[in-house]
C-alpha cells in the first residue's frame, strides 16, 4: 500500500511543477497579447513566489489541524482554479490576482509533500520526488509550445494544464482515506545522516541559539537563495533569451526551455541511484559545477543549437542540488533543529524564486535580455563559494566534535 500510495504522491507532485514553467515559455506570446513589457512577467512570477512564502510559513499550522491529504486537496483545487483564471484573464491585473492562489496552492503542497516524504519514506525518494516536479515542469512547456505553435493561442495551454490539475484533484479526493492509514503504518526512521552520538552533539553545539544563530545556517540559506534564483530565472527568462537574441520562434524557443526541466527530471531520477554510492555532499558539488559549465556553454558565441545543450546541462547540474540540500540539514546541523532550520531554508528559497527573476527582468528590460546568461554565470559562481565555505566550516565544526 506505501508504494501505491507513493505513486499519488508522486502525481501530486508533477501537479506542483507544472505550473512552473508555464508562465515564462508563454511570455514572449502573452505580452503581445496584452501590450505588457518584458519585465511584467517578473511582477507576476513575484506575486506567486511571495503568495507561496506566506502560504509556506503558516503550512505548519495548517497541516497540523487538517493534516497532509485533506491540505495537498484544496491546494490543488486552489492551483487548478487559478489556472483557469489565467486562461479567461481579460488583462494583466487579473493575472496578477490569480497569481495569488496560484502561490497559496504551490506551497502548501510543497511542504506538506517534502514533509510526508521525509518522515514516512527513505531518504532516496526524495531525489525521485522532486524528479516527478520536473516532470511536470518539462511538460509544462511542451503542452504550452503546443498550443501556440498554431494560431499563438497561449490560452489553451494554461486551459489544458488546468484540465489535468482536475483530474489530479479527483485522484487526491479518492485517495484521502489512504493518508492516515500509510502515516500509521509506516515507521521509517532516518539514522543515515549521523550516529546519535555525534549528533546530540551537534545539538548541544547549538543549544539555546534561535535557526539563524546556528553557525553555517545563514550560509545554507544562501545557497538555497542562489539556486533557486537560477532555477527560476532559467525557466521564466531562457524564452526571452532565445527569441530576442537567438532569433527563434517563441514555441521552438519553449520546446528548448522544456529541455532545462528535462535536464533536472533525468538526473534526479539518476541522482536517487547514485545516493546509494555517493554522498550528497559530494553530489552537490558535482551538480554546482556541471551547472557551471553549462552557463559558460549559453554565454560562448556558439551556433543556437549549442544553446539547448547548454541549457540542458545546466538541468542536469542542478538536478541533484536541492534535493540533496534538503537531506543534508540533519547531518549538517543535528536532527533537533533540522526541521526548525528546514523551514528557514525554504523561506530562503522562495526568497531567491520571489526576488531574483523580476530582478533580472528589470535589468534586462532597462539593459538588453543578453544579461541572461552572465547573470546566471554569477550566481552559479556564488552557490558554488558558499557551499564550498560551508563545507569547510562544517568539516572543522565535525572534527572538534569528534575530538571532544
């Protein structure tokens, strides 16, 4: 039954990726439609990143009281109904309101899902979960590239997509009953990250500091600020960046954005296998630097068709990268204040998804949309410094426990 019940999960998940991608490959099309400027799609992707903060922040108290089925539920009920505001928005303020149960849905369903997963699973079906987000946001594209292939009907594409979010709410409504009965039959218990030992010593290393306090906590969240400012920024401006400085048609310039997220849905998929061999901290730096390089590859004045590469190889860089990060808290901090620190990291998180696109897409708009790839190049760069120093950090944090 768990892994029936994992498979649900799973279809949750691609529900929470799927809007995704959506807003950025329909863009170059959608802002013709509605007279905006290139930088309005920040302002929305804004809206939604800063509704799924609130909505992340207060998804504690709310999973408590109706617990995890009955909140991914209404979530999604919530996210398939926004998108079909999107498909009937007349112009650029309904967006921009819809945009608001848009986020509210995405992030309880975020923290409710990576919390179940956590506590009633393995640890490798994390990389397998955040896999299937990227299943849903490489179709995101593909459904989206479809629909404006023909006559530019940008319309259809969110209309489709807010179809399947339906069928999906009609699975999640069948299976509520199923939520209790896996919580109480499952006990896994996660003892992979330290001994116990080791670990009340990490505790008592940072008892009586608030998360923040926590030496190398504040550099995690940078981290998780970086990557997500890429992620987000790859998705919503790599369109723009396709159509208005490598000559492309919008729905061929969608298709290839598409590769992005199939980039990061392949290598998490691998990335699951490869937890069994290798440690996440290891995967991490392995993620940041093929990212690296696929950023160097999009700046190179190479033929276009490069630039899918390269844009793939960025995916698959980061595929492993927050997943990995997420497994890490508790080997990195202690298991008592991995989950107090979790919700810090996320806040980080949502944090670089809110703030960094608008923010590229008001330098490009007062600029030219070339910034893209140099843009990204800097923040791979700084993810990459951060980890590296907190690594070093916690290595000698480690070795004084040990010694004691």
């Amino acid at each position: 039954m768990a892994t029936f019940f994992l498979i649900i999960i799973y279809l949750a998940f691609i529900s929470l990726g799927l809007p995704d991608s959506l807003l950025g490959s329909a863009w170059p099309v959608m802002r013709m439609d509605m007279n905006a400027s290139l930088g309005t799609a920040g302002s929305i992707s804004m809206v939604i990143a800063a509704s799924t903060i609130i909505s992340s922040l207060i998804s504690g108290t709310v999973l408590h009281r109706f617990g995890t089925g009955k909140v991914t539920l209404v979530s999604c009920i919530l996210t398939a109904g926004a998108l079909l505001g999107f498909a009937w928005s007349p112009s650029i303020i309904w967006l921009i309101i819809f945009a608001i149960p848009l986020g509210i849905g995405a992030g309880s369903v975020d923290a409710g899902l990576n919390n179940y997963v956590a506590t009633h699973y393995k640890a490798h079906h994390m990389s397998w979960l955040h896999c299937f987000w990227g299943v849903g946001a490489t179709l995101g594209p593909i459904i989206m590239a479809s629909s404006i292939s023909g006559q530019n009907l940008w319309r259809d594409g969110y209309l489709t997509v807010a179809m399947i979010q339906f069928i999906l709410v009609v699975i999640l409504f069948v299976s509520l009953p199923l939520w209790d009965k896996v919580a109480k039959s499952s006990h896994v218990i996660n003892a992979e990250a330290h001994h116990e030992l080791h670990d009340q010593k990490l505790e008592q290393a940072a008892e009586n500091k608030k998360p923040w306090q926590i030496k190398g906590v504040k550099l995690a969240m940078l981290t998780f600020l970086f990557y997500c400012g890429i992620e987000a920024s790859m998705g919503l401006w790599g369109s723009s960046f396709l159509v208005n400085i490598k000559d492309l048609p919008a729905a061929t310039a969608a298709q290839w954005v598409s590769w992005f997220f199939v980039g990061i849905t392949v290598g998490r998929m691998i990335t699951g296998f490869i937890t069994f061999k290798m440690s996440s901290r290891m995967l991490i730096r392995y993620g940041q630097l093929i990212a690296l390089i696929g950023t160097v590859v999009l700046v190179l004045p190479l033929p276009s068709i490069v630039s899918l590469i390269g844009f793939m190889i960025v995916g698959l860089g980061l595929a492993p990268i927050f997943p990995c990060m997420l497994h890490e808290t508790p080997a990195r901090f202690g298991k008592k204040n991995a989950q107090s620190i979790m919700g810090f990291q996320m806040a980080a998180a949502y944090t670089g998804s809110t703030l960094v696109p608008p923010f590229l897409g008001l330098l490009a708009t007062n600029t030219t949309i070339s910034i893209f790839p140099w843009f990204i190049i800097i923040f791979a760069i700084a993810m990459l410094l951060c980890t590296e120093k907190l690594n070093n950090f916690l290595k000698r944090l480690h070795v004084g426990i040990a010694a004691k």
